[in-house]
C-alpha cells in the first residue's frame, strides 16, 4: 500500500470535507466561495455529494477550497513563513 505524504485530500471522503467546509463557512459562505446551485438553492448534504460526485469540475473547485481552508492558521490570515513547531 503506498502512501501520498503531499497529498492534502489523501484518505478524506467528499462527505467529510463538505462537513468541514460546512462548519467553517456555512452554506453562504460555500456558495460565495464555489458558484454552484447546491449550495445556494435548497442546500442539502446529501444533494451536494450527489452533484459533486457526478461533476468533475465542481468537486476539484470544493476540494481546492478544503485544501486552502486546511493550509490556514486558525485565525484565518495567511501564512507567510509555513508552520511553525513542525
């Protein structure tokens, strides 16, 4: 079994990241973020994994996000110099 060290969305379902994107940006947030009618009409868990699932290019967009939002400090300013202490 190989291992994906650089690969920040290796072992993360799609349904997880949404969950996490979610909780951080909300529904609002998600739809401004990413330009798709499941997070902004009617938004559901379950129809948004079924969109994504089946759109190549919506589900790259939602984990670019996820990636970015991971990469962040926890107070949300960017990150100029990598982690620290690690």
């Amino acid at each position: 079994m190989s291992t994906q060290p650089n690969n920040p969305t290796h072992g993360v379902t799609l349904e997880k990241m949404l969950n996490e994107l979610l909780a951080h940006y909300g529904w609002d947030g998600l739809a401004s973020r990413v330009d798709i009618r499941c997070f902004s009409h009617e938004p559901s868990i379950k129809s948004s994994l079924v969109f994504l699932r089946r759109t190549p290019w919506a589900r790259a967009q939602v984990e670019a996000l996820f990636v970015e939002m991971r990469a962040r400090p926890a107070d949300g300013r960017p990150r100029l110099f990598g982690k620290k202490g690690g």
